[in-house]
C-alpha cells in the first residue's frame, strides 16, 4: 500500500538556527588558529540577547586572541543572516560569553597517549542514510524543503526591499506508492516572516512559483493543498519571536525522520566529538554503499565508548535492497575507512573551519566543496569503486 511521509525544514533566521550558526563561528574562530583545538560551544538568542557557553582549549597563546574576536564575528554571522529588526539588530544586541577551559577529566580520555590511538570524546551513537530518492541520495522530502528556504534566502538577500524576513519554515508531505517510491507532494506549508506592509496574498504570489520550480515535475500541489502563513501574519519572528538553542533542530539537520538519529547534536562541537564526525562517516559511508549500487537504500549505525578509539559497534542495514548480505558488507566498511576519532578526521579533513556553512539547510544532501575548499567532504563518493571492488 502506498503511504505518505512528512519532512519539515527551518531557514538560516529560524531561532535555533540563528544559535546554530553561532555556535559554529565560534567553532571555526577556534579551527581557523589551530587545528587541535577543543571547542563544545552553545548559544542561547531571545529578545536583543545572544548568550554563549560551553568548554574550549586551545595553546595559551592562542586563546586570548580568539576570545576577543568571538563577539565580532558572531555579530558578524547574526547580520549575514539577515537580521536588522528593533528588538533583534546585529549591532545592538547584548553579547554574553560564559566559555571556560575544557575539563581536564575530558582531555584525558581524548588525547592521544603514547600507547593508544586518540580516544572518542563521548560515547554514543550515531546514523547515516542514503537512498536512491533524490539525486543527492537523500530523502525526498527533507531535501525539497532545504531547498525552498535555501532560494527563499537567496531572493531575500538579493533585493534590499524584499517583503521577506530571515525566519521560516517549509513542510512538505509527499506520497509513496506501493513500492515505497515518492510520487509527488500531497500538502505544502510554507511560513515566512514578512514585512508588516506585506498580505498573505503577497507571500503567496512570491513563494508559489519558487515551490513549484523546486519540485520535481509533475509533484506541484494546487492551490488548495498549499498552506502559505496558515495564521495569517508573521511579522514578529527569530529571537524576538522565540528562544533559540543550539542543537534543537537534529531531525532538520539530518533526514527529516525518514532515518534513525543518534541523538547528539552537530552544531558548535569540534571533531573530536563524534557525535559530529561519526555521523558525518556514518553519512559518507552509506551514502557512498548507494552510489556504488550495493543497495538502494542504507543505514549506518556506529557506537563509541568515551576514551576508546575504536567503535563498539557497527551495523549496517539495506532494508532488503543489498546485493549482498548485510554483515559481509559491514565487513567491507571496516576494510574501507578504519572508524577512530582521528582517521575519521584524516580522512574527511575535519580538522579546519569549515562548519558555518551547515549551520542552515542540512548537513546532508550537500555537494562537497559548494560552501568552500574542504566544506561538505563526507558528501564525497570518492569511496564507492573501492567498496564495489572489495565485495
């Protein structure tokens, strides 16, 4: 029986995205002096407020100099945003910092020795997913609704007098058929914040061909199944509207639901946690088993003891689509890309300031390189003809 499946998106100016990039500028400040450093950053925005904290280490001479440029660059990324209103301005809001010196307790466990491999930073478990849906390998829904609000952004930062405001949200509900395949969308709902001189008819009329020309030929739904600012204004918006925190938008920054989640959040940690790059391998890893036609569709489970370097556990499930089974392709996987913290960084080049970019729009479903040299690297399929030759 065929079915429907939902996925949401929120824009660069939602909330908790505005926190997320946030944290992930502080995050490159930190990359961009030293490729080592330790950072675990969180950021709460509400009204004229950005508030950061969390555990940071870098060499001592070092980060003086990077915490005096924090507030700089974090007004900086809150104004790239789009953010200029009376009760949330660039310039005017009050900056806190509270970030302090990671625990030494922490360290030890993810340092290297001089007898072992450099430990994960946390335990934990982490998920990765491809599917043949789209041709970024990645489910449909939650890629469209990226792609809505990332033109939505574009037309609104390249017309100074854009009836647009930074804060949204798209949803798309698509249906499948019996075999699982989507077919075209069912009902769209788009809320965009917008000039108080701006109607509902006027979002309408903007936002309608944008969706129209995102989707897939054929998916577009008619008037009737597309919800624009369903309450009818939405002129307050971003932190003024509503508090933000870092990491409360994970199933957005992944698959949308359609794949299991870890838990962990992405934004303001660096790769040493891995809660970040693990998903990031598990993501390069499945993504690469689609490409190279082992499977139409996979998930990648990887698990981690803090201190330990390598995982506890990995699983791979093709749900019925492999062309093999599924322990020997777990086998392949080990034999393709060894899983510690530190080849993992080695090998996707993790250990460089290139995190801003996925603050918004996905971590997944991107092309390597599009946000900079280095940016987007587990979205790479250099790894599909090694996996097919070694099975």
């Amino acid at each position: 029986m065929g079915h429907l499946f939902t996925s949401e998106s929120v824009s660069e100016g939602h909330p908790d995205k505005v926190c997320d990039r946030v944290s992930d500028t502080v995050l490159d400040l930190f990359l961009a002096e030293e490729a080592e450093a330790r950072v675990a950053c969180e950021t709460f925005a509400t009204t004229n407020r950005v508030v950061i904290g969390g555990e940071v280490r870098a060499s001592g001479g070092k980060l003086a100099g990077i915490l005096n440029s924090i507030e700089g660059a974090v007004r900086g990324a809150v104004a790239d945003i789009g953010y200029e209103q009376e009760k949330f301005h660039h310039a005017h809001f009050e900056f806190q910092n509270y970030l302090h010196e990671q625990s030494t307790d922490i360290a030890m466990g993810v340092d290297e020795g001089d007898d072992k491999d450099e430990g994960a930073g946390d335990q934990g478990l982490m998920f990765g997913y491809a599917c043949r849906e789209t041709d970024v390998l990645m489910p449909a829904a939650i890629h469209y609704s990226h792609q809505i609000l990332k033109r939505l952004a574009e037309i609104r930062k390249a017309d100074a007098d854009s009836i647009l405001g930074p804060d949204s949200k798209s949803q798309i509900t698509l249906a499948y058929d019996d075999d699982g395949r989507p077919t075209g969308a069912h009902k769209i709902v788009l809320s965009t914040q917008h000039d108080a001189s701006a109607s509902q008819d006027d979002i309408r009329r903007l936002v309608t061909p944008v969706i129209a020309d995102i989707l897939p030929e054929g998916w577009m739904v008619g008037a009737e199944d597309l919800l624009v600012n369903p309450t009818g204004n939405f002129v307050i918006g971003g932190p003024d509207g509503d508090a933000g925190l870092t990491g409360r938008k994970i199933i957005v920054d992944t698959y949308g639901g359609a794949a299991p989640h870890g838990g962990g959040a992405f934004s303001g940690k660096d790769p040493t946690k891995v809660d970040r790059s693990a998903a990031y391998a598990a993501r390069y890893l499945a993504k690469n088993v689609v490409a190279a036609g082992l499977a139409e569709r996979c998930t990648i489970q990887l698990a981690y003891a803090i201190g330990v370097a390598a995982p506890v556990s990995v699983y791979a499930n093709t749900h019925g689509t492999g062309t093999l089974d599924d322990a020997r392709l777990e086998e392949a996987l080990v034999g393709a890309m060894p899983l510690t913290p530190r080849n993992i960084r080695q090998h996707l080049g993790l250990n460089r300031p290139i995190y801003a970019p996925t603050a918004a729009y996905g971590h997944f479903g991107r092309t390597a390189g599009e946000a900079g040299e280095g940016t987007f690297s587990w979205e790479a399929v250099d790894l599909a003809d090694k996996l097919a030759a070694s099975v």
